[in-house]
C-alpha cells in the first residue's frame, strides 16, 4: 500500500457526518425523505449539462444518486477508472470500508482497513483520466483533508486494471 492511502486511511471527511445525518426536511422543500441521495455527491463531480442552466451560471454538483451512490449501494460497476477513482473517494468519505476493499485489486489489496477519526476531506480534484489499453488506466487526482488543523494534500497517480468486466484500484505514485 502507498503512503497515499496510508495518508488517506487518516482521514476523515466531516462531510460524512453532515451526509448521513442532515435532517429531514432541510434543503428539501418540495419531496422530504429524498435529501439523501439529492444530496451532492462527496466527490464534487460536476453535472455536464445542467437540467436548467442556472440563473447564475454556477456549476451544479451531480447528485449522489446521480454519480457515486449506485456504485457504493446497488453495486453497479463503475463504467471507467475515473468514475471508479472518484466513487473509492466517496467511499473513503462515507467511510465504506467494504466498497474500498471489493474495489481493490486483490494482489495489492490490505486485510482490512481503518479509518482514524479527527480528520476532515475537503475535495477532490481529478487532474487526468488516461487509458492506457482496454484494461488499464490511470487517474491523477488531488485530495484535500484537514487533520488536527493541518492541511494535507495528497496528489497521487492511481492505477487501475479491468478484470472480469469490473474496474480495480492497484496502486499509485505520489507526486
Ligand atoms: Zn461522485
């Protein structure tokens, strides 16, 4: 395992908590109940073409239920490495130790994982998606979190590989 996700392992992403606990209700005017997954995804990733563009011009975060929610929940494949780099950060988020480890290439993968507390995920900002053959990729991304007041970034390119139809996280190199 690399020092990357080693840092990742320390942090904690107080996103987590206002996701899974945000009151019923709130935000959610027109159909309670659906806050949950109408809530934007934790990986930020930007809707290409918003419904209705926005009288403002800002960019519409996708949903949860829109981008990583069925690869967490409904154990949908992710289609490609970016979109599988980006749910493995919403896993770490919401702290989806299974989803980490069912998307991690068996030959790199750890026994288990853990999540040390104290630490918050600030973003993720994917900087490339490259697909080298039908079966591998790589993705380099930066991550932000903040642990004990200190800001720590970690940029790193990942590896993936396809195997059976499904996308795996290998390893990757920090920059
Ligand atoms: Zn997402």
């Amino acid at each position: 395992m690399g020092l990357a996700f080693r840092l990742a392992l320390i942090c904690k992403n107080q996103h987590h908590e206002q996701f899974l606990d945000a009151p019923e209700g709130r935000a959610t005017r027109k159909r309670p109940g659906l806050e949950r997954m109408s809530a934007a995804c934790p990986c930020g990733r930007i809707a290409a073409h918003p419904a209705k563009p926005a009288k403002a011009a800002q960019p519409q975060p996708l949903p949860f239920s829109a981008c990583c929610g069925p690869y967490l929940n409904e154990k949908i494949p992710a289609p490609n490495a970016e979109a599988l780099m980006r749910s493995r950060y919403s896993a770490f988020v919401l702290e989806r130790a299974d989803y980490l480890l069912a998307t991690w290439h068996a030959s790199t993968r750890p026994a288990t994982l853990d999540f040390a507390p104290g630490a918050k995920w600030l973003g993720l900002d994917v900087r490339s998606h490259c697909l080298l053959d039908a079966d591998h990729a790589e993705v380099e991304f930066v991550a932000r979190c903040r642990e004990g007041g200190r800001a720590t970034r970690l940029h790193e390119r990942s590896r993936f590989v396809r195997a059976s139809g499904r996308w795996f996280y290998v390893d990757g190199d920090q920059f």
